[in-house]
C-alpha cells in the first residue's frame, strides 16, 4: 500500500512517523475521514475546510501541501476507486511533556478500500457524557479515547454503537457518527451548541429536509425512527436502543427516504 507523508508518496513500510510525534504522545492532532466513490473524494472541499477549523482550534499550522492533489495521488497509487480515506495532521515532532516545538507538523493521506456497514445498527445510551462546554467540542481530534471506551461499553452490551448525552443530560451523538430521531414524521438532531461534531453527512441531511431540536433521552425512548450518519455509513437506520426496538424495530419510512435522496445527492455532485 502506498501512503502520502509530508508531501511524499511512500510505500507503507517506509513512511516513518519519529516516536516524538505529539500526535502518537499526547493525542495532540486532528484529522478527517471521507468517502471516495468512483475514484472521486466526495465533499473534499467541505472536510479540508473543517480539518483548517480543526487544526485552528488547536493552533496547530496548516501546511500548504495540495491536499486535492495528494488525495488523488494515493488512490491512483493504490488503484482504488471505492474507498474510505483518512487525513491526519498532528503538531509533529515535540519534546517531552506538553510542550510544543516550532517544527512542522506531520501530515499523512490513507486509502483503504470501503468496507460496507451493516444495513442496520444497534446501540446503547454510554455512561460517558461529552461535555459541551469544552473549548475542544466538535473539534475532529485524534483524542477518542472517550469514544473508545463508549464503543467497548456498547459492545460489551451486545449492541453496535453508543449514544452519548452532553452534561446537561441531552442527546449528543455517536462515537463516530451523528445521530436522528424521527418523530411525527420529523427527522431531528442535535444542536451543534449540544457538543457534536458539525458532520459534513449531517449537513448534508439537514438540506434534505431534517432539522435541529435539543432532543432528551425521552425523545429516544419515544422515537418512531432513528438513524445514524457519517461520510463512511451516510444513513444508517439505528432500530434498537438499550435492547428496545425503535418504533418497529425495522428501517422506517423517513429514515428510507432520507437515505434514498442522499444516495441521489451524492449521485448529482460527483456527475
């Protein structure tokens, strides 16, 4: 496999990371994950413009490498038409301790071929809580450890994915994915303000026709549909919560929709 590492397309057994790298020490990075169909990133744009947000939040500089270009290098490289790709950027090489050095970051583009999700998900309500008022809400950092330990509670419960509330006791989201509920016919998700990642495939719904609601665990418990999006999994029914079905139990009428135009929208954009 080939990677591309601080401007240069390597072969994965020699891209080098130095053990000193902030990102592997003190989880002090940023990074994006998107969908790449038919050899075409999907909404590169839109995550590049999120990953300079990131790497702002976290005073980390920029580098002026062509990301575009980089991307397409690999999946050329690697001859990949389907994929999921990653973008990393870390502070780079720094002392020990939380101290920073004035060197360059690090840098890296991955491709790996897309591995399809289950048609449908399951999940629990995780014991963690995200904290909206952090500084470092909906920022795209490398540091999940919190979402490690909510994905090893879920699956522990036999259960796929974790839902987490923010400490004002609302809906949040998931470990790696926005989160729905339909009800009355109406898709809703949470305030940006609740604590969760500006997902690009959540904005992508809400011009679809869903909208923001501060939504309670009550509201899970109440809902007709629910589902989960990401750039990997667009729009995946979630039918059971805490080993109860969600409304029927099976993908519902709002959630097939919602799935069906944003398929289309993809369709449209890439031509």
């Amino acid at each position: 496999m080939k990677v591309w590492l601080d401007g240069a397309l390597l072969d994965e057994e020699a891209a080098r990371v130095p053990v000193s790298d902030h990102g592997f020490l003190v989880g002090d990075g940023v990074f994006e994950t998107l969908r790449v169909y038919g050899g075409e990133p999907f909404a590169l744009d839109e995550h590049l413009s999120r990953l300079r947000e990131s790497a702002a939040a976290m005073r980390i500089p920029m580098p002026q490498n062509d990301l575009a270009q980089a991307a397409a290098d690999v999946l050329r490289a690697n001859g990949l038409t389907e994929a999921r790709m990653r973008i990393t950027l870390t502070s780079g090489s720094g002392p020990p301790g939380l101290a920073r050095e004035n060197g360059m970051p690090t840098l890296l583009v991955v491709a790996l071929p897309v591995v399809p999700w289950p048609p449908t998900s399951t999940a629990i309500v995780s014991r963690l809580r995200r904290d909206q008022h952090n500084p470092l809400a909906g920022v795209k950092t490398v540091s999940l450890a919190e979402s490690v330990i909510a994905l090893a509670e879920a699956r522990d419960a036999g259960a796929d994915e974790a839902l987490l509330l923010n400490v004002a006791g609302n809906l949040c989201e998931a470990t790696t994915a926005n989160v729905f509920v339909v009800r009355g016919g109406t898709a809703m998700t949470p305030p940006l303000d609740a604590g969760c990642l500006a997902g690009i495939t959540r904005a992508h719904v809400l011009e679809l026709g869903a909208v923001e609601r501060t939504l309670s665990p009550e509201d899970l418990r109440r809902a007709e549909e629910a589902f989960l999006t990401s750039s990997t999994r667009e729009v995946q029914p979630l039918v059971a919560i805490d080993g109860r079905p969600v409304g029927t139990g099976e993908p519902g009428a709002v959630t097939q929709r919602l799935a069906e135009a944003y398929s289309a929208m993809v369709a449209a954009r890439l031509g």
